[in-house]
C-alpha cells in the first residue's frame, strides 16, 4: 500500500484530535479538554473527494499525535496509583517524531482564538529546522509543513486566523472541527495537496485483531511485537493506552489490522471522562474486529474485570482466543498444592472463573519474548473464518427436525412444540433463526441444549452463535409477548434484571451486581500462592 501519510502536530488542546474525527467522519481520537490524553499515534484511513467532483478519489492515512511540551494537567502529575506521568514524555516526543518522520505532509495546528503562544513559537522553529523525528528520518527531502488555524467557528475569528501567517508558513488552512465551518473548504484544499502524491487505494485487511485485557496485560507489548516497531507507548504505568490505536502489518502474506485498546478497570475506579472514552473506543474495536484476542495476565488472580471483559466479548458476538501471556513467569513454578503449575493446571482454573466463554480455545505465549505468537495468531484467523461460516437452509432443517425427534421442549399442559422453519440469517456471529409455533416452550434450558448440540454437529463449535427464537405469525407472536418485527422477547420488567445471553453455550450473562456474585464464587486458592 503505498498512500500519502499527513501528520498532525502541535501543543496540547489546539484541536488536532477534533481534526482528525472531522476527516474521518467518525469518533477516532478521544477528544478532551485535559493536556496529554493522546499519547501514541493514532492513524486512520480517510478519504478525500476532488473538489465539484472534478477528480478521482483520494486516500490518505492521517496519524494524530500526542500535544508537545505538556503531558500532564496541572496538579495532575501523579495517576490515581502515584506513578510520574511525566515519565512517559520521552516516548511520546518519540512518537511525534516518527510521525513527522514518515509522513509526506505536516499540518501544524494552533488555537486561532488563543493566538500564537511561545511553545507554538518553539514547534514552529523545531519543524523549520526539521529537528522533529531527526534521528528516525531516512535522510529524505524535508517534509512541506502546512498551518491549520483551528477554532475558527465563525466569520468573527478568521481574521485571528489569518494573524497566525506570522510564523512563516504561509496562509494557514482554517477549520471550526466542532461545528464544521469551513470543512468543505479545509477538505478541497487537503485534496489539492496530496493530488501529486503517489495514491494506490488501501487493499481489504484480510484480518482485524481487536487486543483487549486488563492494565497491564500486555497488549501493547504484542502490537509492537507484531509490528516490529515501538508503535505504542508500553509502561509500566497501568492505563498509558487510551485510544484505540489500529496497527496494520504483513504477516504471512496478509494484510492484518491489531488494534490496541485501553486496559479496562472496575468503573468505579474510573478517574475522569477520559476512562469512559477509552471503554467506547473499545467496544467499537470488538464490534469491528473479526476476532478478539483476550489478552489475561498469567501473574494475576482473574477478576471482576475479566469478567466484565468476558461479558463485552460474548455480547458483541466476536470470536476470541483467551491468551494467557507472561506464561514464561508461571510455568513450572510451585503452586498451592505443592507440584509445578502446568497449562492444563491455569486452563482448569480459568474455565471455572470464565464459564460463559467455555466455548472460547485457550493459548499460552509470552508478548515479550514473542513465544507462541505466531500460532495464536493463526488460530485467531481460523476462528474468524470458522464464525464466517455457512450453513445450508436444508441441512439445518434436517437438523433440527432430528433434534426435536429426539428430545423436545417439554411442556406440563401437554403443549407439541414445533420448528417451521431454520435458517441461518447471519454471519460474524452466525446467527440461526427459528421459526416456531410457541416460543414459550423453548425455555433458556431447552436452548442450551440446542446450543451444545450446534457446537458438536455444526462447524461453530469455537466461536459465538446467536439463537433467535421466532413465532409463525406476528398476531401470533405479539399474542406470546414478542415484537416479530425486531424478533426480539418484549420481557416484562421485572424480568430484566438477569437475561440469557444466547451467545453462551451453559452460563447466563449477569448484570454489574450479579457478576460480583458470581466472581465471588470463585476458588483462586487452588492455583495461586498466598
């Protein structure tokens, strides 16, 4: 793939994240008012319409980069666990580096409303003199630097706009990112630059990994394993991740996308509304994600949190891999019973800790020592196509009918269940619907049932499945309490509190209540040491 890369630079809270979301048409970086809430590079692909339509389309990766000179907020220094912030400065300087470095084009972004202050005046002679990514640069031409006044959100402010001339870049590119004044004008004018830019059109990526776990699990050490690159920040400060940050790569021949979120906590501990930004860019990840690779740290109990992750993974429907990494530190060691601790010894604790992704294969790796990678990628992909797969209208009929003949839903009144029809009406996740005559009798019971039996004679046995059980009629159904246009159970209320999840093949999902229950029933003692 060969596109023009635009990098966007400039202090903090000048509105080059808002930029970004504005060119991509979509909620890429996390946007907030606190300095240092970019830290890596943030990219994506976006593309741009030749002006009146006179022209070819046109791609380009634009990478957002953390605010230079400020990476922490005043009086916030310290995390919630009192580690230095500060620490992380040198690798976020190294990230805008290699951002200027490998990019075709700079924009330098300056609050129009502020006016031009001195670590403006300091960026401006730093990328003047190319000193930004100098060490990681290739030697080539200097890169052409264009200045986008941001924060013009109307007429009134364009003239504040055309003040920032003054550094000697030009006349500035002008753009109201909140309430898009100016967009149409800023997007023609982006487009004239990068016309005579080398263009081929991003190819399909063959396999998008979405990375998730808890603080400190390692993901992003895997991202910049696969990438063969420091491409994210890693710290040992929890939390340093808080966008979700797509990392594309070759990797046997394949285009593959990783996609590093944010470590999720309790959200009680959630500190700020940043935290609550990064759980929606990670739910967005697993919603566009072919597979999941659910990233647990060998070295820590599992949690409430994992278990909050576990419910995440099954209501989005996404395949997944339950990786155990930092393994290399656990294996062999003593456990609580006095005899080394082998795989099957972990897996038979996890299993009774994440019963609702019993279904889900399980690896050992080390991120560090890039053990194992590989294979867990592989699986990764099988499992992606696994929850691609396809099942013929007549072999589910006959499959169905043969489970029914076996062992029916039972009913004390004496009522006959009976199946219509089955379909398969969806992929990634498969999705069987049925077509019954009362969907009452096919109690949550009965559609375990029906799911262990898909698992073993269906080729989903690894992956998610949706079961919708569906009435004949809509008079029919709306008599039963089901709306047969959503095909969705209309439950009375107080029925809502605990749902089967149809995705799980023997445990309910449970509610933030529930699942604390529920983890405290767990026997950790029989694996860890004290």
């Amino acid at each position: 793939m060969s596109l023009p890369r635009i990098a966007i630079v400039g202090r903090p809270n000048v509105g080059k994240s808002s930029l970004v979301n504005l060119l991509a048409r979509e909620k890429v970086s996390i946007v907030d008012d606190m300095p240092g809430v970019t830290r890596d590079r943030v990219s994506v692909i976006v593309k741009l319409e030749a002006p009146d339509g006179d022209g070819p389309e046109r791609e380009a990766e634009i990478i957002d980069t953390g605010g230079f000179g400020v990476y922490v907020a005043d009086g916030q220094r310290f995390d919630d666990a009192g580690k230095d912030l500060t620490q992380l400065t040198e690798q976020i300087e190294w990230q805008i580096g290699q951002a200027v470095a490998t990019a075709d084009l700079v924009l330098f972004a300056i609050d129009a409303q502020v006016g031009i202050t001195p670590r403006d005046e300091e960026i401006a002679k730093m990328l003047r003199e190319q000193k930004f990514g100098r060490e990681q640069g290739d030697g080539k031409k200097p890169v052409p630097v264009v200045m986008v006044a941001t924060k013009i959100d109307g007429p009134k402010w364009e003239a504040h706009g055309y003040e920032l001339s003054g550094l000697g870049f030009g006349e500035p590119l002008m753009i109201g990112s909140l309430n898009n004044y100016l967009r149409r004008d800023l997007l023609d004018r982006l487009y004239g630059l990068i016309k005579d830019f080398e263009n081929t059109p991003e190819l399909p990526t063959d396999l998008k990994l979405a990375i998730v776990g808890k603080r400190n699990a390692g993901k992003s050490t895997l991202i910049n394993h696969l990438a063969g690159e420091p491409r994210v920040i890693v710290s040992e400060i929890a939390g340093t991740t808080r966008d979700a940050v797509d990392v594309r790569f070759e990797y046997d021949g394949k285009s593959v996308t990783a996609i590093d979120t944010a470590g999720l906590r309790k959200k009680s501990s959630f500190s700020g509304r940043v935290e609550w930004f990064a759980l929606d860019r990670l739910e967005r990840s697993l919603r566009r994600a072919h597979a999941a690779l659910f990233m647990v740290d060998a070295t820590e109990r599992l949690s409430h949190v994992d278990n909050q992750l576990a419910s995440m993974i099954i209501e989005q429907g996404t395949p997944v891999v339950i990786v155990i990494n930092k393994w290399d530190a656990v294996e062999g060691t003593i456990g609580r019973k006095g005899t080394p601790v082998g795989t099957a010894d972990y897996e038979a604790y996890l299993r009774t800790a994440l019963k609702g992704l019993s279904f889900a294969p399980v690896a050992f790796m080390s991120a560090t020592q890039g053990t194992n990678v590989r294979e867990v990628i592989e699986l990764a992909g099988e499992l992606a196509e696994q929850s691609r797969q396809r099942v013929g209208t007549g072999e589910l009929n006959r499959f169905f009918e043969k489970l029914v003949h076996e062992r029916g839903p039972s009913s004390k009144l004496g009522a006959v269940a009976k199946i219509y029809y089955a379909a398969q009406t969806g992929t990634l996740p498969p999705t069987i619907t049925l077509v019954v005559n009362k969907p009452d009798l096919f109690s949550p019971m009965y559609q375990r049932f029906l799911m262990n039996r898909i698992r073993e004679e269906l080729p989903f046995g690894e992956v998610p499945i949706r079961l919708r059980i569906k009435a004949r009629s809509r008079k029919a159904g709306k008599a039963q309490g089901y709306d047969t246009q959503s095909d969705e159970r209309m439950l009375p209320a107080k029925q809502g509190a605990i749902e089967i999840d149809l995705a799980t093949d023997d445990t309910p999902l449970f509610n933030d209540m529930d699942w604390a229950e529920a983890s405290g029933e767990m026997n950790a003692d029989d694996f860890f040491e004290d």
